[in-house]
C-alpha cells in the first residue's frame, strides 16, 4: 500500500521542494489555497514581463513575525520576535507555544526555524534566538525540539555562540543535502567575522541532530562560509541547488551606508567583510553577485520560478527566473531576473511602500508567495491590522 511514511526522508524533501517549485511555475490562476484570504485587496501588481498579480490578506495582529514556514499538513507556522510561535490553518491563527527564555533587546529575539518532517507523524523544529548571558550578556541558541499538536516537546539545545543586540543573523534552513544551514550576525564587531574560529559571521552547516558533518571545509568546525556582516536570508536554487544569502551592509558606524549584499555561497569561501564593501576586489574573498548602493535592508529570499519572457512557449533565450527578496528599508518586494546561469540582469520593486516593512517570506504548498510586514519591529510606522500576513496570487495576463 502507498504510505508516505515509508518512503526515505530525502525523497520527501526533495520531492516537495520540487512540487513547490513546479507548481508555482505553471500555476496560472491557482485557488487551491489551503489558507483562507481574509479579502483580496484592490489593485494590480505588474512585473516588466507583463505577469499581473494581486495581493491577498492572510492575517492580521501579528506582533513582528520574523520568520515562517509552511508544514507538511498546510499549517503556516510563524516565529514573533517577542517570543510566541504561531500556527495557521484553516482555523485561523493561534499560539502554539511560547519560547520562555527568548531575550527580546534591539534585533534580537526569537527569529528564524526549520521544519523537517522526520516522518508522518513526527515532525521537528529548529529555531534560532536570543537569550540573556549572565548579567548583561547576549547569546543566541540553536535549540531543536518535537513539534507536537498542542507545542513543542523534548527541547534540545545543539549549539549557542556570542549574540548581540544587534547583528545576530539568526537564520535557518533545512538545505537540500538534508544539513542544517544557520547564518550568524558579527554581533557588531567585524574583525570576528574573519576569524575561522569564531562563529560569528559566518553561515554554519550541522548534521540534524547538531554534530559537524564530515565534509564541511574545515575539519571538526561548523563553519562554511565566513565574512559575513548580518546574513538574514538563505535559500536555494531549485534545479542548481545553489545556496543564495543575502546580507545587510554597513549603517554608518562600521563603514558607508548601503552595500547591502547577495552573495551565492560556496563551501570554504570567504565573503570579505569587513575588509572589502560592495564592488571591492581583493585576492582569496568573494565579490558579491549583487550589491545594492543604497541601503533596502535585504531580509528573506525565494526562488519565484521561471517567467517567460519570449515567444509565450517557453521557448528559446528569453526565458529567466526571479528572486524575490523582501526588503525593511525598502519597504518592497524585489524582483531580481536571473538568466540560466545565475547571473543577475534587472531588478523590479513591486509593492514599494504598500505595506511598510517587509521581512518574512516562504513560498506556499499553493504555488503563491507568502510575505509578512515588520511594522512593530520600533523602526517601522505601524498600520492598522499590523502585523499582517499577505500572499501575492498571479492572475491572467
Ligand atoms: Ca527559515
């Protein structure tokens, strides 16, 4: 009999990374949502290409949603900074559980997690936050835990490193080589991220149960990358499986405003801050693949899937692919086009100051993307019915 549980866990994984992708290549006006809009709101969206969209409400009320990820069941879960995990289903919203000793100062808190559906009716969680160290101290902590109906069960702490109130990183990711993907912030304090040793700046890659896997770069060490300022985003690419981070560069007292970064990262390599910025070169660090002048604070990314731009057909040169990249200073969403190789050609900002600050994003089982707004974040100018949850719906040309 075909039972899900059965087959092996990577098949799984990849499986729905396809599916994801696949669907929302083809989905043209896709309705089988699993979460109900509360109202599709007025207007049109339109990409260079001419695909129109639209923008639905999903929830309201949220109190700074930092991360979200959809389960394999259709429930959205989502991390608020303060410090609750919430879960969305066809219910509507609800606590799932609260994290008791998240430290909610400056950017910190409990911010980014990974799901992995070990089997059908076990499921785990990884979460990144931050905690209070000693008197006045920061740390931030990969902790793993069951995901059970009613919260999290049998908590276990697999690593924890210096954090700050700014500059934590935070995020993670489920990669498809089935290895825990963790970025980390310089908590303030570049020389660190390019010191092999330290964990700070850097993206980290762990075995699921929180050992170092036998082929990261350096022997016995976590780290994978290193040279990295404020890493908040990472995803892959669905057919290359290429890891994708964006950064946030320097605001004014650790170099020139702006220089906020996308980087494709490889094992081993180093992404030179703080000794390179922007377009700088230098022998033995990695340019980023794109930089922004100006600062957007880049905060999540997805791979949107392909968006024809030739003869209707899918056919021939013109076909590209999307990032999409939610920004908080730029209060938008950024279309950035990718040709087959990777390489960045155009960059189009949908939404721009629609909704304020934008940070959480995960495309959903429906084929549509799913952003949040940050407005309650104390930098931001709170609308009402903030924080809101959306999700952006292709509608016929
Ligand atoms: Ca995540």
């Amino acid at each position: 009999m075909w039972q899900l549980a059965t087959f092996p866990m990577a098949w799984q994984t990849n499986s729905k990374w396809l599916a994801t992708f696949v669907l929302w290549l083809f989905c043209g006006i896709a309705e089988s949502s699993t979460l109900a809009a509360i109202e599709r709101l007025p207007g049109y969206h339109q990409l260079p290409s001419g695909q129109r969209f639209q923008v639905e409400l999903i929830a309201t009320g949220l109190n700074i949603p930092w991360d979200m990820e959809f389960a394999a069941d259709g429930a959205l879960l989502v991390t608020e900074r303060p410090g609750r995990l919430i879960l969305i289903d066809a219910q509507g919203a609800r606590e799932l559980d609260r994290i008791s000793d998240v430290l909610m100062r400056g950017e910190a808190g409990l911010m980014g997690f990974a799901l992995y559906q070990q089997s059908r009716d076990q499921r785990y969680i990884f979460l990144c936050y931050s905690a209070q160290k000693g008197l006045f101290g920061v740390e931030n902590r990969l902790v793993k835990a069951l995901l059970g109906r009613f919260g999290l069960l049998q908590q276990e702490q697999l690593l924890s490193w210096r954090g700050d109130k700014f500059h934590n990183g935070c995020q993670v990711a489920i990669g498809p080589d089935q290895k825990l993907y963790v970025t980390t912030g310089d908590a303030t304090e570049g020389p660190l991220a390019q010191q092999p040793e330290s964990l700070l700046g850097k993206v980290l890659r762990l075995e699921l149960d929180g050992s170092i896997p036998v082929d990261n770069p350096i022997a016995g060490s976590a780290v994978y990358s290193i040279g990295h300022r404020n890493p908040q985003g990472l995803t892959w690419h669905p057919g290359r499986q290429q890891l994708y981070v964006v950064e946030h560069g320097p605001s004014g007292f650790d170099g020139v405003p702006g220089g906020d970064e996308l980087n494709l990262i490889r094992p081993g390599e180093n992404y030179g801050w703080p000794n390179i910025n922007r377009a700088e070169q230098r022998a033995g660090l990695v340019a980023p693949l794109y930089w922004w002048e100006r600062s957007v604070a880049p905060a999540a990314l997805a791979f949107s899937g392909s968006e024809d731009r030739g003869d209707g057909r899918g056919k021939g040169l013109h076909s590209a692919e999307h990032l999409v990249i939610t920004t908080l200073v730029g209060e938008s969403l950024i279309w950035l086009e990718l040709d087959r190789a990777g390489n960045p050609l155009s960059e189009h900002r949908m939404l721009h100051q629609q909704f304020g600050r934008l940070r959480a994003l995960t495309p959903g089982p429906d084929g549509h993307l799913y952003f949040a707004t940050s407005n309650r974040d104390g930098r931001g100018q709170p609308a009402a019915g903030d924080d809101r949850i959306l999700r952006l719906i292709k509608v016929a040309r």
